[in-house]
C-alpha cells in the first residue's frame, strides 16, 4: 500500500519545485523528504524526480501520482472529518497561511485566542502572497488561508475552494510631513504624478493595484524603490526620499514626519477573506478556528 507521508511529500516536491522547499513548507528537514521520495520510486520501481538545473521537476509518472495523490487525500480529509465529527477536543496541527499586514493585525490576536479556546490545537502560520496562498490551501500545504484582493483586480479562487469576507480594510497614501499634499483631506492619483514611489515587488498584488490605479487615468506611477516590508515604506517616506500606499491593517503608528492622506478616484480597498477547501467544511478544528478569526475584526 502507497505510504501517505511520501505521498504528501512527493505533492509537496511537485508544489515547492525543490526538496529544500517541500522540506520547509512540511516542517521536516530535506534528508527526510528525499527518503520519503525514494520510498515512493522503491515502490513503483520508476523515479519520481528528475533534475532541471538547480530545480527538481516530477517525472510523468510522477505527475501522474502528484495530480491522484492530491485528490486522493481530499478524499481521505472528508472521510477524516466525518470520523472526528463528533469530538468535543481540538487537537492535531492546523495550519494557516496569512499576508503580512493581516499576521500582524489579526493573526496574532487569533493565536493568543486560540491558545485559551483550543490549547491543544497546534497551530503554525506562514507568511504568503495571496495568489500563493489559494495554491497551498488548494494542494493541502495550509488548512485555511487570509487573503484580500482589491477593488478590480479579484483573486481567482477555484471551485474546490470556499471563501468567506472577513472586512474591508482602506489603503491611504502616506507622504512625508512636509509634502504639499500632506495637509490635503484627499488625494487623487493625479495629484502624485511628480512623486517617486516605494512598493511591493513586481508581481504582488498590491504592486498591480497601484499600477492599475494610475492607469485608470492613463498614467504610470515612477516606482524606484521596491520592497516586501510595509516597515520599509513608512522608513523612506519618513526621511522623505518617497511616497508610498499602506493598508490601514497591521499598521503600526506613524513617525511624527509622516502623514497618512486618503485616496479618492479611486480609492484603494482590499476585501480580506478567509478560504478553505470544500472538502474541510466540516472539519471541527476548521471551523473552531473560522469563529475564533471572525471574532479579531479590526474594529
């Protein structure tokens, strides 16, 4: 019979495009995946991976085994669920895939909740673009993903996913103190077109967003600076070398050399969601922890 933990690993492989990256996203270390593979090729008695460069690709049949594997533990996941059904303890591992902005503004409240409600419930979190959050949730690397998408640009959630709106969190533009938009009450992407920007890394959602919403007036932002930390941000436009759109969620106070203004036409919203798959709608830990997250709405 085909062991499951090297199923797990060989979809992870297939997931993560390395050993090294399967071996993180599982919590084991890389020599215990490569055993697990190898576990899987003595069985089949065929290999499973083949090297590409400094990347690993799946064999055919080891694509094959990957695309079964993930249905067949879909399957076993519900049958799980209905086993556990009538459990009043919440144990085990759950794992939550989250943005940065909302791990800090409600991910780490929903653990300290956590830890009182279900202190046997082992909970792990990583941090995760939500485009690759909906992979991870979708390939069984997360149990529940946070994700936001923006005013026009929705994220693709396919039908095996189910989806729920937690909030709407508002994104402001934020200048240095003395910019001459600082004292505005609203600004307009017009208004910013002299200005050098700070974002996301091409790619993200929020780099797109901030593209799209220049081009809905035929223009460009003039992004020079590029980084990940919404901290990074804050810090040049602190010592004025750039402006930059926050999210209003996670973010922490702002140096007195920094103010927040508004945006209109259009202004920037991010609908932050919370899915899953289809196959956890009854998985009592999933749903203890879907209660447990409505419940840290940022007022």
């Amino acid at each position: 019979m085909i062991d499951l933990a090297a199923l797990r690993a060989l979809i992870a492989v297939r997931d993560h495009g390395s050993i090294v990256g399967a071996a993180d996203s599982l919590g084991f270390t890389p020599s215990a995946v490569s055993q697990q593979i190898k576990k899987l090729e003595r069985q089949s008695r065929s290999p499973m991976l083949e090297r590409v460069g400094r990347s690993v690709i799946l064999t055919e049949r080891g694509r094959l085994l990957a695309e079964r594997g993930s249905t067949l533990l879909l399957d076993l996941e519900q049958v799980e669920n209905i086993a556990i059904g009538g459990a009043e303890e919440l144990r085990g591992t759950f794992r939550i895939a989250s943005f940065s902005t909302a791990s800090h503004g409600v991910v780490a409240p929903l653990l300290a909740s956590l830890r009182s409600s279900a202190p046997d419930l082992d909970v792990t979190v990583v941090e995760s673009d939500p485009r690759e959050s909906v992979t991870l949730v979708e390939r069984g690397g997360a149990d529940l993903a946070i994700v936001h998408d923006w005013n026009t640009l929705p994220l693709d959630v396919p039908a095996t996913l189910e989806r729920h709106e937690l909030f709407v969190d508002v994104v402001d533009v934020l200048v240095p103190f003395d910019h001459p938009l600082a004292q505005r009450d609203s600004v307009t992407p017009l208004d910013l077109l002299g200005d050098r920007w700070v974002a996301t890394p091409a790619g993200t959602i929020c780099h797109e967003w901030l593209v799209q919403m220049f081009a809905m007036h035929g223009e460009r932002p003039d992004i020079h600076y590029f980084d990940g930390s919404y901290a990074t941000h804050v810090s040049m436009v602190e010592h004025g070398v750039a402006v930059a759109l926050v999210p209003r969620l996670g973010r922490t106070p702002l140096p007195p050399r920094v103010r927040s203004v508004p945006v209109v036409d259009p202004t920037p919203r991010r609908r932050v969601s919370s899915l899953w798959r289809a196959a956890s709608r009854d998985n009592p830990a999933r749903q203890h922890v879907q209660r447990e997250l409505e419940a840290q709405r940022p007022s």
